[in-house]
C-alpha cells in the first residue's frame, strides 16, 4: 500500500482496493461500495464544482432498526468513510487521516433502500480538510441527510 505518497493513476479501483484494505471489519461489513470518483472537473463543470466520491451502501436488514429503517448510525458510517475515500481521490493517493468532526442533519427516514452518499471536498489542506456529504435512497434520489465533516491530515 502506498502510503504519504500522491500518484497519478489513484483511480475508482484503487479507491476499491482501499475500502476493502484500510477500512475496520465492521465498515466493511456494512456492504459499501465506490460507484465513482471525481479528481478533475468534467467537461462544462460548474465554476463552483468541487472533487468526491460516490458510494453506495446495500440494504441489509442488519443495518436497520424495528420497520426496516436505516439506523442512523449506519448513515453516518457510510458519510465518514465516503468522505474519506473523496479526500483520497481529490488528494490523487492514499493519505492517514482521522475525523476531527462530523455533523449529521437527518432529514427523513430511508427504509428498505440502498443509500448514496454523494462526497464532495470542500477544502483540501495539508494538515485539514473538510466537506459534506449529501445521503440519498436509492429508490427515489431524495435527500435523507446532510454531513458536514473536517478530518486531521495526519503525517
């Protein structure tokens, strides 16, 4: 594993290999998924656009509480580890880094659903970096929570 070092070819199977690698048992046991990268603004991106991730977390009756619903602390799960893996590909390789702080605003319950967390990186810093991630259902693409996060860079 490379580690402290920025490389050119950080791509979406890199980012697989890192969820599988790096991550604790128990992340991983939560049935997550990297659907996309973004390191460099596409074609006709909004002057505001900013580098992420995609991923998605399977539904699984583990993960939720009496009615199907999505525990809360799944959701905010899968937003920490999505908003690693977008500061890993905005960064362009693997850097150790440890949450500082994470806010979570749930906004609506998601039951029986795969969940996206869309990771976008706010600012990339040497020693911070913050963003915010956007959780969806699957199902309909509405909005379930907005996270708010600053991660220690580490050396």
């Amino acid at each position: 594993m490379q580690t402290g070092q920025q490389t050119a070819d950080f791509d979406i199977e890199e980012a697989r290999r890192v969820l599988g690698d790096v991550f604790a048992p128990w992340v991983q046991d939560l049935g997550l998924s990297v659907s996309g990268l973004e390191y460099a603004p596409p074609v006709g991106a909004a002057p505001d656009w900013q580098p992420g991730a995609i991923l998605r977390m399977a539904f699984s009756e583990r993960l939720c509480r009496h009615g199907g619903i999505v525990c809360g602390q799944a959701l905010m799960a899968l937003a920490d580890t999505a908003m690693v893996i977008a500061i890993l590909a905005a960064n362009r390789g693997y850097r150790p880094m440890t949450t500082v702080d994470q806010t979570t605003h749930f906004m609506r319950a998601v039951t029986k659903s795969d969940v996206l967390a869309d990771a976008r990186v706010v600012r990339l810093g040497r020693t911070m970096s913050f963003g915010r991630v956007t959780l969806s259902s699957a199902t309909d693409n509405k909005p379930v929570a907005m996270v708010s996060s600053a991660f220690a860079m580490l050396p």
